[in-house]
C-alpha cells in the first residue's frame, strides 16, 4: 500500500518534495492558499530564475555556527543533482557569468511550467485555495486542518515559506504553524534587501549606477564586504552587492525595532573605485586639476566621473567655490580622493518584506535531522525559507529550497 504524504505550500520546495515524494512511489497531495502553485517563482532572477550556482559550497550561506548541518543537507542533493533532475523532467539549462544556472530559455515560467507538467506526469493531487492552519500528530500519522476541512496523512512536509513578497502568498504562515508545534524559532527579518540611508545631497545621485565596492560596518567594525553594481535611490543604496551585506544590517536593525537589540552604529561605507588605492587615486585626481588648470572644476573633472557625482561631490566638498580646477588645495583633493574610496551612508533601515529577496530567521536547524525530520515529530518534515537558513543572491537560496525539498519528499516517501 502506497505512503500517504501531504505537502503544505505549493512553492519551489514544496513542488519538488512532492515530485520527489511521488516519484518515490508516495500518493501526495499538495495543499496550496493560492489558486495555483509556484507563483513567487516567476519573481527569481528578475523573471529569469537563476536556479543554481555551479559555484556551490557553505561559504555562500550566512552560517554563525560552524557546526551547521547545511553543508551536510546540500551534499545529499547538490547544484549537479538538480541540473541533472530538470534535464530528466524536460528543461535544458544555460550557464551564465561561468556559474550562474538559468533555464535555457531564461523565463522563471518555464521553470514553474516544467514543473507544474511533473506533478501531473507524477500524478501529485493539488488543491488549491486551500489554506492550511494546524497540524496535529496522531497515532497513526497526521491530521492537517484547513479551511476547506481536515486531511489525514502518513507524512507531512511543511513547505510554507517565510514572509518576502507576501502578495505571492508568503504571509508566515508556516512561521505560525511552527510556533503551535512548539518547535524552536529565532527571530524573522527581511534579508537580501536595500538599505535606507539617506545622506545630505542624496537627490543628486538618486538613480545612478556604477560598478564599486560596498562594506558594512557596524560599530566601525567591518563585518562583511561585496562588488557588484551599486544602485543609488532617493532612499539609500540598492543592488546585487547591497543585499549581500543586508543581512547583517537587517538582523540588527529589525529587531532594534522590536526591543530585541541594544543600538548599534551601522554604516555602509562604498567605494566607487576598488581596484585603486586612496592614494594612487589622489595622484590621479590631481593630475587631472593641474592638466585642465584654468578651467573650472567640473570641466576639470568630466571623463573621470559622472556629471552628477561631479555635482554631489562638488557641493559635499565645496569644491565649486575654486574658479580654477588647478588652485583647488592638496588637502580638499586627498578629501575627494577618501570619499571616493568611502563614501560612507549611515544605515538608519533596510527595505521589508514586500521588497526583499529572502526571509532570514525561521525554525531552528537544530529541530530537524538530516533528512529534514522534525526530531520531535517523526514523519513530520521542513523545507525551504521556512527554515533559518539564508544564502546569497546568486541561486543559492533557490537551491536551499530544491534541496531541501527532493531529500524530505525522498524520505518521506519511504
């Protein structure tokens, strides 16, 4: 007689722990509030989904404890395993950047649609609108409530995501979920997001782009550095590199907000030319003054900076007050030269759940086994961003969610 499992949450890990589940030999049932499942897929990659990272290892995940299972859980079904699974299921993949996965059609929808087709080709049962509100162990297996009735079930793999881009469904419902079955949580907060930090003249440079380099520091302790290409917004500073070191700022200042954490200093220091030294960059800032002396600052200037930056640091400093770029001081140079290289934006905020990328915090690793297992509920298992495991941009969450998926749909199955 074939095992019974319910899948609550129709998003990426709770589609693949269902194909997986069913392709084991389990009758699986998906239970999904919205009208149908995967949409927050469409939202991966700026609508591309990059699904993986040929790049993969524990040094793309934000892990504090060096004795993590994370590293452990992905090795059981890695970037490769998932390459070749969607290659089974029908979708060729393309690499980008040397290891960025896409599909080869680059469109989220035909990751979602490949997937859809599986659980019908798995014969996986859907039922949509279906909103799940509390899980009960008994003696025989699992009685899932919902608001269109009761389910019962052998196996129950919770796939019900975190809070990020809640008009797809993620609301933290599965937060609360687990919060009723008393297992062990730390704290929720938006991660990979923008910082708010405006400074004075922040219109100026409000829609720039450039290549740099952003730091965060807090207590004027770097924590944690990335490069990448810098947006500049009328609210503070967005982009790839940005959200990389969004995390740490959005712990803290998250739950600053909630009384959880004493205040702390945090900046975000960008540096618009990292492959130059502070001092190398002065000597080339005051070649340019003396070769166009007798021009003004900002003619001085154009060909090494945008107009707007030339603008922004012109009034910052001052610097338009010299009628000739060639008198302008030694010391007024070596202070644009630093600001160059650390621009610093006191972070006062980080953009929430509507905009951000990934939920950070969730139930504790320490709940659940290898296989994604609750230890206090056999039969009972956890997927995805539910869980307090937060990657980088770059698929790496994507694969979080997949992985954990295939290996609680696998054990589930057994």
């Amino acid at each position: 007689m074939k095992r019974s499992v319910c899948v609550a949450g129709g998003g990426a890990s709770g589609m693949m722990a269902a194909i997986a589940a069913a392709r084991a030999g389990a009758d699986v049932t998906i239970l999904e509030k919205n009208d149908r499942p995967g949409k927050k897929i469409l939202m991966t990659g700026n609508g591309k989904c990059n699904l993986t990272n040929l790049d993969m290892g524990i040094f793309a995940y934000y892990i504090e404890d060096g004795a993590s299972p994370v590293g452990r859980i992905l090795e059981q079904f890695d970037e490769k395993a998932l390459i070749e699974l969607f290659k089974e299921l029908g979708m060729d993949v393309t690499v980008a950047r040397d290891s960025y996965v896409y599909p080869k059609t680059q469109t989220a929808s035909t990751v979602l649609n490949v997937l859809r087709r599986a659980l019908k080709e798995f014969g996986v049962s859907c039922k949509t609108d279906t909103k799940v509100t509390n899980i009960k162990k008994e003696s025989s297996g699992f009685s899932i409530e919902t608001d269109k009735g009761a389910f019962f079930a052998d196996r129950v793999i919770i796939s019900m995501g975190g809070k990020s881009f809640p008009k797809t469904g993620s609301d933290g419902d599965g937060f609360l979920l687990a919060k009723k079955l008393g297992l062990s949580m730390q704290p929720d907060y938006p991660a990979l997001t923008a910082l708010i930090c405006p400074v004075e003249g922040q219109r100026m440079i409000s829609g720039l782009r450039a290549d740099g380099e952003v730091s965060l520091l807090i207590d004027g302790k770097k924590v944690f550095r990335d490069s990448g290409q810098i947006q500049f917004t009328d609210y503070g500073i967005s982009g790839i590199p940005v959200f990389q070191v969004s995390r740490f700022a959005s712990a803290l200042l998250w739950n600053r907000n909630k009384g959880k954490k004493a205040r702390r200093r945090i900046e975000a220091a960008v540096n618009l030319f990292p492959d130059m030294g502070e001092d190398e960059l002065f000597l080339k800032i005051e070649g340019q003054l003396k070769r166009f002396s007798g021009m003004t600052y900002e003619e001085a200037m154009t060909g090494l900076l945008h107009k707007k930056w030339i603008e922004f640091f012109g009034k910052r400093l001052g610097l338009f007050s010299y009628p000739d770029a060639g008198s302008i001081p030694q010391k007024t140079v070596k202070e644009l030269a630093s600001e160059l290289v650390k621009l610093s934006f006191p972070v006062e905020g980080v953009k929430g759940y509507d905009f951000c990328q990934v939920t950070g915090g969730g139930v504790d690793l320490s709940c659940v086994d290898e296989h994604l297992q609750a230890k206090a509920y056999p039969g009972l298992f956890l997927t995805g961003e539910l869980l307090d495991v937060t990657g980088k941009c770059g698929g790496y969450n994507l694969q979080w969610a997949f992985s954990t998926g295939y290996i609680a749909g696998t054990c589930a199955a057994e």
